[in-house]
C-alpha cells in the first residue's frame, strides 16, 4: 500500500499534479530540504503549481518501508533525480527520508520527511 502511495506521490511529482499531492500531504507537513530549511505543504504545492520547481526525471533505485503500527510508516528512498528549480537544472542521486500516517481512518498522508544527497 505504501509502495503504491510512493510511485503515486513520484507521478504527481514529474507532473506537477498539484491536485494528487494536495491529497497525499497532510496539511501539518514538517519537511526538510536539501539546505536543512523547512517547508509547509503550501509551500511545496505552491513551488509546483508556479513552475518554481519541475521534476524532469525521478528515478527510484531503492525503497525501503518499516511500518510502525497500523498507522505510521517510515520510507527510505534513494533516487537519481534531475529538477529544476528557478530555472536551473541540476542532477543527483537523493535519500529522501518520509513519514507516512493516517488518523481515526483516513487515508495515509506524509506527515513529515526529509531529503539530502546521497552517494
């Protein structure tokens, strides 16, 4: 299930889906980029929707998934990844580092999560 909501998230991403990844992000989204800032979810979607931030390439090399109860699970992704962010292209290979949790039944959405380059 886990695995399905990450390729759906990667999709919405290469997309600039905005409306899958108002879905899949709880609004109380604590996040840490590359540079160690934090970012809301309205900030994420907004980087999107303005065209700030395009993902040309998103590929997945590794996914790992702990599940922590019934509802909280934790992801490690490696991925090579080429974004564009103002305009400038760079390439890399990123961990992204995600929480995912769903309360009183509704659906799983990231709570929190981080990325960082990765060797």
């Amino acid at each position: 299930e886990i695995a399905a909501l990450e390729a759906e998230l990667r999709q919405a991403q290469l997309d600039a889906d905005v409306a899958t990844l108002e879905r899949l992000i709880s609004d109380n989204l604590l996040f840490a980029g590359p540079d160690g800032a934090l970012s809301t979810k309205a900030q994420d979607l907004e980087a999107h929707r303005s065209g700030t931030v395009r993902f040309r390439e998103h590929v997945p090399e590794e996914l790992r998934i702990r599940r922590v109860g019934n509802d909280v699970a934790i992801v490690s992704l490696r991925a090579r990844l080429s974004v564009e962010v103002n305009g400038t292209r760079s390439h890399g290979t990123f961990r992204y580092t995600r929480v995912w949790a769903r309360h009183d039944g509704e659906p799983w959405r990231i709570v929190g999560g981080q990325v960082a380059a990765a060797r």
